[in-house]
C-alpha cells in the first residue's frame, strides 16, 4: 500500500521546495517475540522471560517514549533492563534530537544481552497513522507509538495464553500521552513511578535525570540567552563573537575565548559568573563585548565580585559549597586593557560526563536515611561548576569518586543540575584515580570489542612471514639491522641499520614496522585506531591503540624474527649529507634488540668490534654530525622537568622518583627519526600535495618571550626570538657558572611559551606555514611510530601510494577535507593523552609524597600578585606557595605580609633583619607535603610552603623542623647553610 | 490558430437547433455539460484540481509557491505603497499537443499566449479575489510567488470556462507553508519556514476568485459551453468573469463577429447569474471532498483518489 510522506526544504538560494517520498506499507512486519507462532520471523530479539518488577509482576515489554531515552538514557542503559521494544517513530525522532543518543541507542540495539527491538511500526500496515488536521507533528507521533503499543497488546493476547500472557507497558514521562494510553486501556507509567516499582535495584531511582525537581536559589538569576536567529545575525553582523569557552586552570569563574574581533584574533576576557551566564568549559558559546569603560577590570576586581557574591551565596556557602575559592589566584596584573565580554547565548554545548565527587557539607542526611536529597558534586575538573544531583545513597557514595551527567541549567540555578551516572570507586585508589583521569581525557580505554579484534589475523600469535609476503618487498632480512628502545619495551616501532658503501658513503636503513600491513581502511580495527589516535602511556598503565598483539607482537620489530617493514633507506656521504633516498616495503629480521644503555655500552666498549657494533658506532658518528647540523639550522634543544617513577613491583607503588637519563644514543635513534619523517614528508608531498598529513610547528607569540626575556635581564641575559636560530644561540649563551640547572629552567620555561605542533592537511595552509619551528625543518610529518601513533598509519598508506604509481588507492587519502577533520581529531587526542600521562604522574607524585613532608630547593618560575610557583627540579614538581595565608584572601588585609611590587615583578616583605624579595629564578627551600585534608580529603593536592627565605607569618615554622639545621646540597659545590628560625 | 472548416449544412443544423433551444447533445442554450472535479491529485505540488467538462475538455491545474522577491519594477512610489507589500501571482496556460490536431506544433503559440494573458490579468488584479498582500513576507524584500500551471489534456470546446473552474479549485486546495518571522532586532527580521508540511495556510481570498463564463454568438441568440463544432459557428465570443457575489470581474471578447449593445447587456447578465450558481455549486464539491478527506484519515482509511481516470 503505497503512501506519500512530505516535507518542505529550504534550497541555498532561499527556495522552497516540497519533497515528496514515497512511504509503502507491509504486512510482513513481525513482532519478534519468541512465543509467537503467527509471525514468520528468523531469530527472534524478544524473549519470554521478559521485565517482572514488584509492581508489574507479570512478565512485560518495556516500550520507552522519545522524552525517556532523551532525558534518561542512562536508566535504560542500565543491564537491569531488557526487552525493549523500540518504536520506528521513537527511533527516528531520536536520530533527529540528538546524534549522542542516538549512538548509544545503536548500541543497545546491538548488544544481544539488551535485547532491544527496533519495530518499524511506521511501516506496517496496522500500527501507521495518517496526520489529522490541526494535529502537531508531536502528537502524531504520539498517537503512533500509542497504536503500536495497542497492536502489541492485541497481537500478544492472539499468541500467548492466559498462563504465560506476556503485556506491554508504555513508559513515557509525558503526562498527556500516558493518559490519553490510559484511555485507551494501555498500561502506562512514567519512568520514576516504573523505576521505583524495580525494588531489586534502588541505585536506579538515583539515575533518574534531574529536570525539575531542584528549586533553583533565585537569587543568582541568570540573563535569558538570545535565539538562535538572533546569535547567528549578531555574529553575521559582528555585534557578536563566537568562540569556544576556556575557563582558566586557576580561577573558575574567569573564561576567554579567541575570536576575531576587527580582523585581529583576541582574546575575550569573560568574568564573573553572571557573565559565564551557564557556559561551561568547552561550550562554543556567543559573546558581547562590554563597553570599553568595563574593561580595566583587573583581576583583583575579579576577587571583590566573588565576595559580593560569597554574601549572596552566603546561606549556600555556610552548609554546601566548600570554601575552595579561597585557593583561587589572582592571575597576573593584565597591563593593557583586555577586551571583555558577556556571554549571551550559547551556540553548541559540549556537556559529557563529569567525574567527581560529593561536597560532605551539602550531604543533610544522616547515615541511615535513603530519602534522595540534593547534594553538591564537585567535578575533578576545576573548570567545571559544582553539578546538583538528586540521590538517595548521598551516604553511601560519601568518599567515593561518581560520575555525573549534566541535564539543565535554568537560568534561576546557581549550579547546573544533574544526575548520578555511576560510582567508580573509593577516593584515593590507585585504579579508581587511574579511571577517573581516562574518563576525565577522553581517552578511550575499553577493552578492544570482538568485532575489532576480528580483524586480526586469523593465525594469531602464530602468524609467520611467508614467500606471499615477499612479493612487492625487499628481502632486507641479511642486514645488519638492530633496533634502540627504552628498557621494557615492547612496541617496538623502529629499527636501524648502517653498511659502508664502495664509493665511501654510508647506506643508512630506517626501518619502521608495517602497520598498514595489517591494519587495512575501513576495517573496524582501522576505525577503532583512528578513534583512539595514540597509544596513551600513564605511570603504571598503558592504553594501546593498537590490539596487543599487533603492537606487541606481529607489527613490533623484535629481534630474530622475520617481521614487515616500510624502509627508508639513504645513501649518506660520511659527512651526513643526503644523496638519495628510497622507500621501499620490506622484510627485515632485526639482529638485536638493545636499550639505550646496552647500546650505550657497546659503542663504549672498544673490545667489541663485531659488525653490529661497528654499524652502531657509525650510526652513532653520522647521528652527531646530523644533529650538529641541525643546531646550525636553528633547532632548539628544548626541555622538560619529567621524572620517571621507580614503581614497587607488586604494590605498583612509586617508590623513587628519578630524573629521565638521556644518553647519546637516544639522540642517536632520534636523529635518524627525525631524518626519516623530513625525507617521508617530502616525498608524500610531491605526490599529495593537496592532501598529505603533515605536523607544524607555529613560532611562539612574542608577548610571553618577551616578558621572559625581561625577567632575565638583571642577570645580564636576553632572549632573542626573530628566527629560531637567534632563540637557540641566545638560549645557549645563558649560563650561570654557579648554577647547571639555571640554563635547563629557561629551556624549561622557553618551553611553555611555544606553541604546540600540530597535525594538519597540507591543503589547509600556504607551504611557508608548513614550517615546524622547534626543529627548524621546513616541512614534517610522523611515520615512525605507526604502532602508537594513527597519523603515522595514514602516513604509512600516503606513502605507499606515493612509491608505487600503480597502486590503487582511497579516495579517503585525497580528501581534504575528510584529512583537516582526521588531523583534527588527532590533535585532540594527542593533547589529552599527554594531559593524562601528566596527570598520571602527578597521582603517582602524590602518592609518593603521602605522609611525607620534604624539603627541597626550588626556583621561582612565576611571580603572581598572591603567591609564586616553584619548580623542584629533583621531582620535577611544580606548585604554588601562597604569599597570602589562605584566609586573609576574602578579608581585606590590614597589614600585608608581602607586597607586590609590580615594578620589578618580585614579592617583597619587610622583616626585621631587612628587606626579602621574592623574584623570578630566585633559588627558594620549599616544604612539600600532599594536603589530604583539602576539600574533605576528596581532592588530593601537592601543598608547598615557604622556608627559606624566611618571612614571617609565611614561612613554615614547623615543630619538628624547629631549629633544625638543614644542609642544601648546592650543585655549586659551596654548600651553604642555613638556619630555620621562628 | 488553423482555420478549420466546417460545412454550410452543418453550420446550419447548428443553428437552427440553438434557435429551438435544443442543441446536437440535447441541451438547452444555457445548459452546462457534467463537470467532474477533482483536488489534490499532484502531491508534488501546493495544490493542484484537475476538471473534465462533459466528454472532451480536460485541463489540470498545478499550483506552486515559493519564496521571491518583491516585484520592485515601475516608479518608486508605486513600489513603496503597493509593489512592496505583496506577493505576485505568475500564470502559465500550454495546451497539450495531445489535445487536439489545432494544438500541435507551433499551432498552440497563439493560444497559449493568449489564455496565459487572460488569466493573468483577471488574477493579478484586486478583481482576482486573492489578497496579495497576505502573500508578503517580509515588506520590501520576500514574498510568496504563486505559479499556477494550467495545462489542457483534451479538447472538447470551452477551454477558458474549465480553466477557471479548474484554478479556482487548485487555490482552494493549495498549502501555503507557515514562514515564521523572528524579530532579529534593530528592525531586522529573518523568516524561517515551518517544516512541517501539514502546518499551512490557504491562500487568502481565494473564495473570491472569479470563473469565467464564455458566451457564445450564433446567429441572434447565445449559448454557453459549446462543443467545437458550436465554436465553429460561432461569430462573436464573450468570456463573462463572475466572481461568488455576482460581481462582474472581467470581460473580455473574442471572434471577429460583432454583438450588439442590447445583446451585450443580455449576455453580460445571463453570464453573471450563470457563474454565480455554478460557483455556489462547486465550493459546496469543494468543501464536502475535504470534509470526506479528513473523515476518512481520522478513521485511518485509505483516501482514494480518482486521478486520471476519471470520466463520465
């Protein structure tokens, strides 16, 4: 029976133009139930043994409205329910609300535990309906679902007999659609009464979505954000600026965002919450400047505002929020005026899941109660607003880390409100803490699903190069070929080999694994690399991108063992100079795999003087000469203050920390690294000019350099930036005789100004932009670390369709803009998995540290209004000591303990043994401690204090340390003394 | 258009039986033949009608509306006053080869023209009944542009009559879409439209929208809806414009006989009278098809249409 289904389209041009769709209806559409002997279906989704609750207790299928897998998805992703039927109306209209749900919804569908049916009632010839006049497409939809329901009750009372009668409930938290159900003699319930009626699970009531039930404190009342046609005219016309919403690490309650404001790209100051008005971290939101007047504020003005609304708050802040605010830092004095703004609209939000946990003091309940009540979460993140959720384990998950969405936030609610998702574990725990950083970077740590792990080859571990693989490779296996790695390694990614030539010149092999090899396009293996983008290494863990045994085994260049290659093999005269290059697929068979220390001592040992050794020390002689070569370009030879944790074997604690050691043979591996993604990039973009993933280094913006340069002055030092060049060799003329470490610290700092590299599509940007500034090459991209890294991959397929002109390939590795989008995603995921790694370190620094107290010399990076960070160079920790005692913040001060000097940038304090300034580089004594007490011990959070030099009322004057006398190991060798007084 | 020939005997036959008052069908001078009408039979369309008049005549009505741009051309006061507050009716009349042998090849030109033409006059003016103002948007910039396409299938004489007709119920049937004005601010407004299909408006004022009754002259006396054979012998034509209030809305005449003033007037009238019934009569089909329409939807039976076949 043929139908005809209409909708109107808005052309480019402005036209309307109604389109027409043909819609047939069947009557072969089953119901899939097991029982049923009337329907012809194969493998049936429905099963008899279907819902029974305390309150329905005969067996039932659930039939979920739009609004419940809209607001509570997370209820119906609970493994309690099962035997869904999922109306075709239902599903269509999820698809259009919001594609987050929809994707999940997929994948309940998919999930043969779930057993959720998709029933396209709107094709059979029973259950569609035709639209009345004067009816909302809404309540059609409504009336659908209804009839589909009623199909149901009907067809099931045909197939199952009075004993084993099997009924349908509807759920909808609609009350006019479950009333009009009613009276239709449907059984309908909405999803709280249902949830509540599950006595068996009562976790679930506390999943339940918060819409309406928190009564907003109407004291903080936000601005109405404007219309969608308003947004996008203002920002059409310019009245208004779009950019996404970063919140500052240190104050929340202070954003930016980065648009284009007359042609020039600003920064847009946003302060305050009435002006966040409900954005939150990550939101792409819509801003209106503030008149110029409004501008200088400064941060203290930030402060003042606070307080204001500390006393507005001031019943919320005495029982619920935790004084946390007091923590917050005055950012430094802005100079210049800062354009600032206000947030009038928000144009996509960004909301995911928030780890965190629940504020103690907004927990009324008592130990025993299961009222739900509303309690405060705290998110890990500092950028995120306390979340409001409804629970009724308030006590329960007291000490716990949870994880919780957010639902709403009405304009007359202080904080967002949410619901409970799940509990991940007990504060403090290893793993808990280890869940809760993934979850909190985005990083995609599930275990590989079966359909990836399909993708393997079917021989698995015994899986061996045969004569098949030979074809279109070189047979490499006779070389000399060895690999470099850190000790422990597994992924092994590169190998390499050098043979003297007769002309005198070297041949040098870099050979990489073939991933490609194994990891075809479009094979879900292919798309769960491209999702996870990097292997992510934390301290005690590491997530793969790769399954293990491609990364560990099949692809990993071990020694011994036939493996795959993609070779890039130069012809080097002795002086390092490039005479030609080849790429070519191969077969290689390493001969050894060494750690940086074992290859380090074989160059050493003049007893041995076997081939590999040989090859190593020319390796070794030709990496110097490239490196020389590349310091005369202008790279910059950057550093990082990273540590390396000595984990406990069993307990997987850290029980030392060490500096990272870099010996010559890491240069070794990296020179030719380098050399080999230079000659491979070059090569894919001859061929790819348009398309070819490369990485780019942007210079550094001169505004932070300069204010470093500054800082060194007094010693006499400046830093140059016009040319990377003139950066490395000013960087190199900075050195204190006194102190090795002061020229590492400016590297360290030189560090944080640049900017980071990025992946990007070569079609994007102009070729002088290509430029990767700290390695001073003009053109860069990654294929040597194909097992942890997916841009290496698509690397990988670039290049062999670059070598081989008869080789067909993708349109995908064309595709500009498919390439932009990937190199998006990469970036991405490339920065979390460095946050989480950071984040990793500071857990297990925090670990380290607990029940500790040490004290240890540090130096100044950074001077702020209230305080100063310390580097510690021995942990490579940095933290910040407070010059302010923390409860003087809010209360004006009589008599400052130190004052700001913005002259010079330095702390000073006036003692009686005369005046003690605090400024950059100064060498300080700090005592490091881990503050559990912090936020009710849920927020762990490394604590530094001053002692020496000595301030009163600043400086730590501990009992234990009283008098003491401490001895500071000075690199200098004159080790000084110094005395703790109080 | 090709002279077509027609014999003195039965131009004469023709006639004498009009001066009877008993024509070669058996009908009376004033008689119209059975017309069927039906709406709603282009679902790619706004609004369509298709309408056979007795055995022959054949002739289907699209209407389409989209968004243009104010007709913004004469002086600048008549744009400002009138031309930018509304929205414009565009009108196309193509008689199908099929139709009949005059209609083939370049025969049509003439007559398309000139059908077009007529239609066009009488529906862009206030005596068209539409209320084109209601079709702006947004003053000065969109608006609604109605496109009616009229096309003949067959031919069996009085083409205009049936064209009238025929529009009459394509207007009637057509689903404007709900543009939604949002104020933007700073007196700037943006439309968006309603993308659902079943949230529309009808043209306003279609119930005033004339039909046209054509007269015909044979010898000292008129008729009305005449076959081909009848339009052979005719000297004189009048088309007779009524809209549902008898008003007169158009008149325009054809042929190169001349009529008389006496007769004139006499025509003028019996063409007025005449189209006000036959108008009263086609809105009550008209609102009972969609009455029965809806009926039959609320009971979710299928709507079934008579489409192309149908026939007397």
């Amino acid at each position: 029976m043929l139908q005809s289904k209409s909708f109107l389209k808005r052309t480019k041009k402005g036209n309307a133009i109604k389109v027409v769709q043909e819609h047939y209806l069947r009557d072969d559409i089953w119901c899939s139930v097991e029982c049923c002997k009337l329907c012809l279906q194969t493998g049936p989704v429905l099963s008899t043994s279907a819902m029974l609750t305390a309150q329905i207790p005969r067996p039932h299928y659930i039939v979920p409205d739009t609004n419940v897998f809209m607001n509570q998805i997370d209820i119906i992703e609970h493994p309690a329910l099962h035997d869904v039927i999922i109306m075709q109306t239902v599903y269509e209209e999820i698809r259009h609300l919001s594609l987050p749900i929809y994707n999940r919804l997929r994948a309940l569908i998919n999930d043969q535990k779930k057993r959720f049916y998709v029933f396209s009632n709107e094709h059979h010839r029973e259950t569609y309906i035709q639209r009345l006049k004067d009816e909302s497409p809404n309540d059609r939809n409504d009336r659908a679902i209804r009839s589909a329901v009623k199909w149901y009750s009907t067809h099931l009372k045909k197939i199952t007999n009075k004993e084993n009668h099997i009924e349908v409930v509807l759920l909808t938290d609609d009350v006019g659609n479950r009333t009009k159900a009613q009276e239709e003699g449907l059984s309908a319930f909405s999803v709280r009464e249902y949830v509540e009626g599950m006595t068996d699970t009562p976790e679930l009531v506390d999943i339940l979505g918060n819409s309406s039930n928190v009564e907003g404190d109407k004291k903080v009342p936000y601005e109405e954000h404007l219309t969608t046609s308003q947004i996008t005219n203002g920002i059409k016309n310019g009245t208004l600026h779009q950019g996404t919403l970063n919140i500052s690490m240190h104050n929340y309650l202070e954003g930016s965002i980065l648009s284009n404001v007359n042609g020039a790209d600003t920064q847009i100051m946003i302060l305050g919450r009435p002006c966040l008005n409900r954005a939150i971290q990550g939101d792409v939101v819509a801003v209106q400047l503030l008149p110029k007047s409004e501008w200088l504020r400064t941060p203290t003005a930030v402060v003042v505002e606070e307080e204001e609304e500390a006393n507005v708050n001031a019943d919320l802040k005495e029982d619920g929020e935790p004084k946390e605010q007091n923590d917050e830092l005055e950012s430094e004095v802005i100079e210049s005026s800062q354009p600032t703004g206000k947030i009038v609209g928000i144009i996509k939000r960004n909301w995911r899941p928030y780890c965190g946990f629940i504020s103690k003091k907004s927990v009324k309940s008592s130990a025993t109660s299961t009222f739900s009540e509303n309690v405060l979460v705290v998110p890990m993140d500092r950028r995120i607003p306390y979340i409001y959720i409804r629970t009724r384990q308030a006590q329960n998950l007291m000490g716990q880390r949870i994880l919780v969405s957010i639902d709403a936030w009405p304009k007359n609610s202080t904080y967002p409100q949410g619901h409970y998702v799940r509990a991940l574990g007990a504060a403090g725990d290893k793993s808990t803490e280890t869940e809760v950083l993934l979850l909190e970077h985005d990083v995609p740590f599930q275990e590989f699903a079966s359909q990836v792990l399909n993708g393997l080859p079917v021989e698995g571990e015994a899986w061996r190069v045969t004569e098949e693989h030979l074809s279109g490779r070189a047979d490499l296996r006779h070389l000399n070929i060895c690999s470099i790695d850190p000790p422990g390694c597994t992924d092994i990614d590169d190998a390499l080999h050098v043979r003297p030539l007769p002309n005198g010149n070297y041949e040098v092999g870099v050979h990489i694994a073939d991933v490609t090899h194994f990891v075809k396009p479009f094979t879900s293996l292919d798309e769960e690399a491209a999702n996870r983008g990097t292997t992510v290494y934390l301290v005690n863990k590491r997530i793969d991108m790769l399954p293990e045994l491609l990364g560990s085994n099949l692809c990993s260049l071990r020694c011994n063992v036939d493996r795959l290659a993609f070779s890039c093999i130069w012809e080097l005269t002795s002086d390092a100079e490039i005479v030609n290059v080849n790429f070519t697929k191969s077969v290689i068979s390493s001969k050894a795999s060494l750690t940086y220390e074992e290859a380090q001592i074989l160059i050493d040992d003049t007893r041995k003087q076997d081939d590999l050794t040989k090859g190593i020390r020319i390796l070794n002689q030709l990496a110097k000469k490239l490196h020389k070569k590349r310091i005369d370009r202008g790279a910059i030879t950057l550093a990082s203050p990273e540590v390396r944790f000595q984990l406990d074997f069993d307990s997987q604690d850290p029980v030392d920390v060490e500096m990272k050691e870099l010996r010559e043979t890491n240069a070794l591996v990296e020179e030719f690294m380098l050399l080999a993604n230079v000659s491979v990039a070059e090569k894919i973009y001859s061929k790819f000019p348009a398309s070819s993933l490369l990485r780019r280094h942007p210079p550094p913006t001169s505004t932070k350099l300069k204010e470093l340069s500054n800082a060194i002055k007094p010693l006499n030092f400046s830093i140059e930036f016009e040319t990377s060049r003139a950066l490395a060799e000013s960087l190199d003329r900075a050195v204190l005789s006194d102190d090795p470490y002061f020229n590492k610290l400016l590297r360290i700092l030189t560090t944080r100004c640049m900017m980071q590299a990025v992946y990007f599509c070569s079609g994007t940007l102009q070729f002088q932009d290509f430029r990767h500034y700290g390695l001073a090459a003009g053109i860069y991209t990654h294929f040597t670390s194909p097992i942890r890294r997916y841009s290496d991959v698509i690397v990988h397929r670039l290049l062999d369709a670059a070598i081989n002109p008869d080789k067909n390939y993708g349109q995908e590795l064309v595709d500009i803009n498919k390439m932009q989008k990937l190199s998006d995603v990469l970036n991405h995921r490339h920065r979390m998995a460095q946050l989480a790694s950071r984040s990793s370190v500071e857990l297990h620094t925090n670990i380290f540290f607990k029940g500790k107290i040490e004290h240890n010399e540090g130096y100044v990076t950074r001077v702020l209004k209230n305080g100063f960070i310390v580097l510690v160079p021995k942990y490579g920790i940095e933290g910040i000591v407070y010059s302010s005692s923390a409860s003087s913040t809010t209360k004006s001060q009589t008599t400052p303990l130190v004052v700001y000097n913005s002259h010079n940038n330095s702390l000073e304090s006036v003692t009686p043994s005369g005046t003690v300034s605090i400024k950059l580089f100064d060498k300080v004594i700090v005592q490091i401690t881990v503050d559990e007490d912090l936020v009710d011990g849920m927020r762990q959070k490394m604590k530094m204090e001053l002692v020496s030099p000595f301030i009163p009322g600043l400086s730590v004057s501990d009992n234990t340390l009283r008098k003491k006398e401490i001895r500071i190991e000075d690199e200098g060798g004159n080790g000084k003394r110094m005395r703790i007084d109080d | 258009m090709a002279p077509v020939l027609i014999s003195a005997l039965e131009a004469d036959y023709i006639l004498k039986g009009i001066d009877d008052n008993l024509r070669a069908d058996g009908r009376g001078r004033l008689d119209y033949r059975e017309v069927i009408l039906e709406t709603g039979l282009i679902t790619q369309a706004h609004g369509s009608a298709r309408c056979r008049l007795g055995e022959g005549t054949d002739v289907l009505v699209g209407v389409k509306v989209d968004i243009g741009t104010v007709d913004i051309d004469g002086t600048e006061e008549e744009v400002a006053t009138v031309k930018a507050k509304r929205g414009r009716v565009v009108c196309n009349v193509e008689c199908s080869p099929i139709a009949s042998q005059q209609f083939a090849g370049r025969g049509a030109d003439d007559i398309n023209n000139e059908l077009t033409q007529m239609m066009s006059r009488v529906l862009n003016g206030p005596q068209g009944g539409l209320n084109l103002e209601k079709l702006c948007i947004i003053p000065g910039k969109a608006c609604w542009i109605v496109y009616i396409d009229a096309l003949v299938l067959d031919y069996a004489g009085n083409i205009v009559d049936t064209m009238f007709m025929t529009t009459r119920a394509a207007l009637f049937n057509t689903q404007v879409p709900k543009a939604i004005i949002h104020d933007l601010g700073d007196g700037e407004v943006e439309f968006d439209l309603s993308e659902d299909v079943e949230e529309w408006e009808r043209i306003e004022g279609w119930e005033h929208v004339p039909i046209s009754v054509t007269l015909n002259k044979i010898g000292s006396r008129h008729i009305v809806d005449a076959t081909p054979l009848e339009e052979l012998t005719t000297e004189a034509k009048l088309h007779v414009m009524v809209n549902r209030n008898g008003k007169i809305c158009g008149i325009q005449k054809s042929g190169s006989g001349s009529i008389e003033h006496s007769l004139l007037n006499e025509m003028v009238q019996t063409g007025r009278s005449l189209g006000q019934n036959l108008i009263i009569s086609l809105d009550k089909m008209l609102l009972q098809e969609e009455y029965d329409i809806n009926e039959k939807r609320m009971r979710n039976k299928p709507v079934e249409k008579l489409g192309f076949f149908a026939a007397t």
